[in-house]
C-alpha cells in the first residue's frame, strides 16, 4: 500500500500533530475530491469544515492524497462529518453567498470557491469524500495564495475587530516544477503512442492551469502595491501600507542551457538518484538568492 510505503520511507507514521509540537512549518497539502472536482486542502480551516481533526491526520495519508494520479492509483477516502459541529462556514462567507457577483465585493472566482466549500461540507448529501492528485485541481498548490489576496479587505478587518495588527508585508515563494522533456514526435511519421497522447492531453490542461494562476497572483500583487483605493481598504486604523511580493522559481530560470536540460529531462519518478536529489536542492537556493524579487523583498525589510 503506498501509505506504507510512504510510512517506510519518509515520515515514519508521522502525523500532523508531531509536525506542529516540534516546531515545523504550516504545510498545505492539496488534493482533488474527485465527485465534484473541488479542490481538498489539508489545514484545520478546512477539516473545520467537515467536522474533523487534522493533527490526528498521517502525514503519508496526505501525502498519498495528494499524488494519487488517476488510473495509476485509487483515490483515498475520508468520512465527512460536516455539519455535525455546529455551524462551521464563517459568518462573513455566508454573507458573501448571499450577494450576487455584482454587488458582492469578492470578485466571481472568489465566491465560486465559497460555493465549492459549502459543497463540500454537506455531509448529508456527501458523507465521504474520495480524495485524488491535486494537481487535477491547482498542480501548483497556488490557488490559496490567490483566494488570500482577493479576500484580504476582509480578513485585515477581520484581524482588527480581533485586535490583532494587521498584515504589512506578505512575501509568497511559488516554485513550479514543470519541466519540458524532449520528445521526437516531430521527426517521425509515425504517430505518438495513444499513452503518450494521453499524457500529453492530460498534462497540458494542467500546465496553462498553472500559467493563469501564477500570472493572476502576480497581476493582483502589482493592483494592490500600487492601488491607493485598494490601499485604503486595506491599510485600516493603523494606515500603514501593505507590500505583497511573489516570487516564481522554474527551471526557465536556469541560464546556462544544458543544465537546464538537465533539470527539463529529469523524470517525475517516486525515485530519484542521490546526485540528482542533491542537484535539485541546491538549485533552489541558487534560483531563490537570484532573483530580483526576493533581493528588493530582503532590501525593503533591512531599510525598516
């Protein structure tokens, strides 16, 4: 089973609980609930939502979620206990759905995925949810990034009214993996494989999925850097401006062309070698320390 396999190799029964008492990073782990092709994202905001806790949760369940390809592998499934705990979508999103797109203050694509969450938490219409590979849904994991800045004049007022400071400076690093092996279909007549076609019709979706995505958080930091009438929204009492820096990481950074080859023709694999492990570890700190963005973040925050 590849939870246990998982367990064997990697976390070592490891669960959400054991990542928060010793310290480690808040990690989000997307997958896909394949009934409805709604996006499934492993934090507590979210189990809140289906009634159930996410520190008792395996980090290779997770895991295994989140990579379950289809065909390859059957989805994992989990009870969903939504609304047996009360109420459990926040006052302000049920407010929002009462609104149509053209009065409501969160943009349309916004507001679908609070329908998408109502959906989800319906455990009488949906008592189990069969969680598939994220990447059917958001292949980056980026959506939520892009969900934080349409909804952030709410969730600043929301942080006020709870007296606690507000944000003034939110820094995304946004690595996308995507590679571009060489393929030599176009010096052959004879056709792909129907598996490489399907490979490709399944990849290619996703990949300009991805594209839209980063291109959409990089348009919203720029409108909410520069919008005095954004600014105002959401710079409340304090009145203190808002910075919001992404920075995008791919192998098209790489200057020198035959290692970017390199990286391109590495394959999506459960394994790699040691050595390539080692080339892909120190090539993101490599990429991170040279980007432009990052080094006007690092300038912004030692001038303060």
């Amino acid at each position: 089973m590849s939870q246990d396999y998982y367990d064997e190799i990697l976390f070592n029964n490891a669960t959400f609980a054991d990542l928060e008492k010793n310290g480690g990073p808040r990690i989000l782990v997307s997958a896909t609930e394949a009934s409805t092709g709604y996006r499934f994202t492993f934090n507590q905001d979210f189990f809140d939502l289906i009634c159930s806790d996410l520190s008792q949760v395996k980090l290779s369940r997770a895991a295994v979620s989140s990579s379950a390809v289809p065909i390859i592998f059957n989805p994992v499934t989990f009870h969903n206990y939504g609304k047996q705990c009360g109420e459990n979508i926040p006052a302000w999103a049920e407010e929002a759905l009462k609104k149509t797109s053209t009065n409501s203050d969160l943009p349309s694509r916004t507001l679908q995925r609070l329908r998408e969450l109502k959906v989800l938490s319906d455990s009488e219409e949906r008592p189990y949810l069969h969680l598939a590979d994220g990447g059917i849904s958001d292949n980056l994991g980026a959506r939520i990034i892009l969900e934080l800045l349409e909804t952030l004049p709410v969730l600043q007022a929301e942080r006020e009214s709870k007296g606690a400071p507000p944000l003034r400076n939110i820094a995304f690093i946004i690595v996308n993996s995507l590679s571009y092996p060489k393929v030599n279909w176009g010096k052959s007549a004879v056709p792909p494989s129907e598996v490489g076609m399907a490979m490709r019709a399944m990849g290619t979706p996703i990949d300009q999925y991805s594209y839209e995505t980063i291109s959409l958080i990089e348009d919203i930091a720029k409108s909410i850097n520069k919008s005095p009438q954004l600014q105002g929204k959401l710079n409340g009492q304090a009145g203190l401006p808002i910075n919001v820096t992404p920075i995008v990481l791919s192998f098209m950074q790489v200057a020198d062309e035959k290692e970017r080859d390199y990286f391109n023709n590495l394959p999506t694999s459960f394994r790699l070698a040691e050595e390539e492990v080692d080339q892909l570890r120190k090539l993101g700190g490599v990429l991170l320390k040279g980007s432009t963005q990052y080094k006007n973040l690092i300038k912004q925050l030692q001038a303060k």
